[in-house]
C-alpha cells in the first residue's frame, strides 16, 4: 500500500486544480463549500471554546455567544486562532488519513496550545507565529504539550467514530440496493450517500470525544491544579460537573459534521483521481 499517495489526499486540497476532472458533483460542492469551509468552522470553533472556558459564555447558546463575540470585539472576533487552526487541521488531517493518528496528535498538539490562548485572551499575540513563538519562549515544551493527553483522549475517540459510523452508514445506505442498482448511481446519489455519511459520522465523532474537548480546553487555559495530568484532569472533570463537560457541545456537532463530511468527500475524490487502491472491506461470512 503506498502511504504517499494517501498523505497527500489527507493535505492536499490545491492538486485537485492540476487532477483530471472529476464528477461534476464534487467540484460544485468543492467551489461552493470548501474554499469557506475553514473559516466558518475556525468561527464555530471560537464560539465552542469560549463556551468551555469563559464563565460569561458559560449558559450561552452558540448565536447568543456568537452575538456577543462580534458585538464586543467586531467580526474579526470569530476568526482569532485561524492560523493555528488551519495549519493543525493540515498536518493532523496528512497524518491522520495516512493511519498516523499518535503522531498526528504529536503535531497537533502545540497548535491547540496556541489556538487556545489566542481564543481565550486576545491580547495573547497577533497570530499563529508570534503565538506559537510566545508559547515556546515562556511555556517551553511542557505548556506546549500540556495537552497531549487530553487530546489523544480527545483524537481516538473521535477517529474511531469518524472512520466507524462513516462505514457503518455507508454500508447500511449500499444494503438497501441490488448489484445493479450499485453500479449504476449516479454522481448525484453518491455525493448525498457520501454527505449523508459523513454528517452523521461528525455527530458522532463530536459527542465521543467532547469531554476529553472540554478538559484539553481547561487544561491549555491553564485551569486545575498542579500535579501529574491524570491528577489535573480527574480535579478539572469533578469542578467542572456532568453539565459543564458538555459544554459548547452544539457548535461543536456541526463545526465537526461540516469538517468531517468534507474531508470524507476530498479524501475519497482524490484518491479516485490518483488511482490509489480501495479499502479493504470485511463481510460477515454467511451463517
């Protein structure tokens, strides 16, 4: 199996412009949705964390949070963190899909750190370097991978869910037609199978992994005590209660739902274009 060439449908977005052309389905869905796709999740994703971390947010629904975000600070307000938000869902998005999920998790890491403290304290820097630089600088390694547990806690379980229900809903969908029914869909029917999928997949990716969301963005705001990481977060989960551990759960479902379905719908259209081999599938042997 050539892992290259599925690192490079995890990250590379722009060679579908040299590709040959593909399904006139994913190119609209492509031009219309993904070139924003980014920023509006990056927006979501400023909403969700100041829902976690910030107490005035705290019983906010995402458009009154999201409101008050742009009415205080403008509506650059909703993009703070963009940088580290891209370039983290770049390198672990590559790492991921190349079956890489621990060393993504390794760079993911420090890029959370800083999309973090720029969220929460906009005075922090005025970017992704000057960010990540300020980290490096005072925090050193240990505050820059402060997080790391949380985040694998975080990033298996939302893998696991992504990759699992996506499968499961893709299964379910093709058993409901005959063999001729299959190899005939059209490039419509299987953009919505593919979309369908991956909605619900984000759904469940986001509810398996919120908590360990929740404490990753305490822990990078430099909540909870001192100690070992199992001691901060085990005292971080009993402050923050069984309602405080889902908050901000909402944006997070369809930040997630959006990200997931797009990256299944790009992964799956470039590796068509590169003829990268299928995935193995595992039937249940007849009783």
């Amino acid at each position: 199996m050539n892992y290259g060439q599925f690192f490079i449908g995890g990250t590379s977005i722009m060679v579908v412009e040299k590709l040959s052309r593909l399904t006139s389905c994913f190119d609209a869905f492509r031009r219309i949705v993904l070139h924003k796709m980014l920023t509006r999740c990056s927006a979501i994703d400023v909403v969700k964390t100041r829902i976690q971390i910030d107490p005035a947010f705290a019983r906010s629904s995402m458009l009154s949070a999201g409101r008050s975000i742009i009415a205080s600070e403008g509506p650059k307000g909703l993009l703070t963190g963009f940088g580290p938000t891209a370039v983290g869902y770049l390198v672990q998005g590559g790492a991921k899909f190349s079956g890489y999920e621990f060393f993504a998790d390794i760079l993911l890491t420090p890029l959370e750190a800083t999309r973090i403290r720029l969220v929460s304290d906009r005075t922090y820097a005025s970017g992704l370097v000057t960010g990540f630089t300020r980290l490096a600088r005072e925090g050193g390694l240990q505050d820059m991978y402060a997080g790391f547990l949380p985040i694998l806690c975080k990033q298996i379980p939302y893998a696991i869910g992504q990759f699992t229900i996506n499968e499961f809903c893709h299964e379910l969908a093709f058993q409901q037609m005959t063999e001729e029914r299959k190899r005939t869909l059209s490039p419509y029917s299987r953009f919505g199978i593919a979309l369908g999928s991956g909605i619900v997949a984000g759904f469940a990716a986001a509810i398996l992994s919120h908590p360990a969301d929740t404490l990753l963005s305490q822990i990078n705001k430099g909540h909870g005590p001192k100690g070992s990481m199992t001691h901060r977060l085990v005292t971080l989960s009993k402050q923050i209660g069984p309602v405080g551990i889902w908050a901000g759960l909402g944006p997070r479902m369809i930040m997630t739902a959006g990200l997931v379905a797009g990256q299944f719908i790009i992964y799956g259209g470039i590796k068509e274009a590169l003829h990268a081999p299928p995935g193995i599938e595992i039937h249940k042997g007849d009783d």
